[in-house]
C-alpha cells in the first residue's frame, strides 16, 4: 500500500502529536524556575525531563503518568540545582497534564482524518489525565478507542504497548496490522517500537520538537510537519 488513504485506522500518540507537551511541560516548570538565576535554555530544561521520565516509567512501569510526573520533578529541581520543591508544588507539575494545550491545527485536522479513518489513542498518560485533555483543549473529540499506559501497564517504547493496540482494534474493528499507521512525533516512543511491530508511519515532525527524537536514523512512510498537512495530502489523494 503506497498511499494515505489506503489505510484503515490511524493510532496516534497525544503528547507531542497533538498537545503541545514540550510547552506545557515548561509552563509547569515556572514555579521551581523562578528561583533560578540561570536562563535555562528549552532543550536543556526537555532534555532533563525527557531522560527522567523515560527512566522513571522503566523503573515504576504500573504508576500513573501524572504520579511519575510528580516522582521526577524534585529530581529535575536537583539536577538543576534548584531548591527542592514543597511537595504540593510536585503534585501540581503531575496535574498540569490535563492542562497543556492543544497544537492550532489538531482538533480540525481530527474531523477532517475521521471521515477516512477510525481514530485510536495509544498514549503514555492515564486515563484521568487523558480525560482532562480531551476535555479542554481537544475539545471533547470523539475518539473511536482510548488505550492509555494505565490500561496496558507499560509505557511506550514497551512492545506490549502495540502488542495490546493490534489486539484491541483487531477485535473492536477487525483491523490487520498492516492497515494501521501510527501516527506520531516520537521517534523513540512511536516509531522505532511500531516498526518493530511491523505497523508502518506517519512522522508528524513538530518543528522544533526536541523530545523523543534522538541521533538514530528516524523511521518513518511519510513525513509532515503538522496533523494539517498529513489531512491535506490524504485530501489531495482523491
């Protein structure tokens, strides 16, 4: 299959794809960076995160996303030499999730894909922090499946991850693997472990993006900067 729209189902990952993580997570960082002297740069500050985090869901794979949020972040505040935050200030950094915002082209994008696709969710978050974002800023759109880390038990790039995803859209839709894309900007959590699971991709490549994307050759079947772009060109197709 060489084009968009012979494919059935699209499995997105959410942050990152289409909520704007990396901003939402240096929002959350204001509180502990206030106290800092230093202008940390983004990359910096996500790159920090980003090996914390991974390492966190290695380690507690069964905890909640927004707990392994609040269970990094006087780590994060110690690697950048920063005073320890109180302990209801680690809580607040996990319960911003709910709160980061959507990319511009993401919700419209969705209704124009969903006129092709059935629409799947595979995402590192749990389900309460899913439920906020699709509540706020993807505006309670009607995804066809929701299958969270806290539903699995594991967190991407884990194969039961996508293992459990095949599973659950063979039964709810009767769809094989090889009529899926994931959908994604994570190179490390959605593309590298898709392809080993034999499910091809779509690379939405954020600009900017820093998370996820590190020196490996990335994988991917097609390429766009936006969701806008990926819904233009299955349009475009006829």
């Amino acid at each position: 299959m060489s084009r968009l729209s012979d494919y059935r189902l699209l499995c997105f990952d959410v942050y990152g794809t289409l909520i704007d993580w990396e901003s939402g997570i240096i929002t959350a960082l204001q509180p502990i960076l206030q106290h800092s002297q230093t202008e940390f740069t983004r990359k910096h500050l996500l790159t920090i995160y980003h090996d914390l985090e991974s390492e966190q869901q290695r380690l507690t794979p069964d905890k909640p996303y927004s707990q392994i949020l609040t269970t990094i972040h006087p780590h994060l505040a110690h690697r950048l030499e920063l005073p320890s935050p109180s302990e209801e200030e680690s809580i607040q950094f996990g319960e911003s999730v709910g709160s980061w915002p959507a990319f511009p082209d993401t919700v419209e994008a969705l209704h124009r894909l969903q006129k092709h696709y059935k629409l799947v969710v595979l995402s590192n978050v749990d389900r309460a922090s899913f439920a906020q974002s699709n509540a706020g800023s993807l505006q309670e759109f009607p995804f066809d499946l929701i299958i969270t880390a806290e539903h699995v038990g594991s967190y991407k790039p884990d194969a039961r991850n996508f293992a459990y995803m095949k599973k659950a859209v063979h039964a709810d839709f009767g769809v094989e693997p090889e009529q899926i894309l994931q959908t994604a900007q994570s190179q490390f959590h959605d593309h590298q472990p898709a392809s080993r699971a034999g499910i091809r991709s779509v690379w939405i490549e954020r600009p900017g993006a820093t998370m996820g994307n590190g020196e490996e050759a990335p994988i991917f079947d097609w390429r766009f900067d936006t969701l806008g772009e990926m819904a233009a060109a299955l349009q475009n197709e006829g």
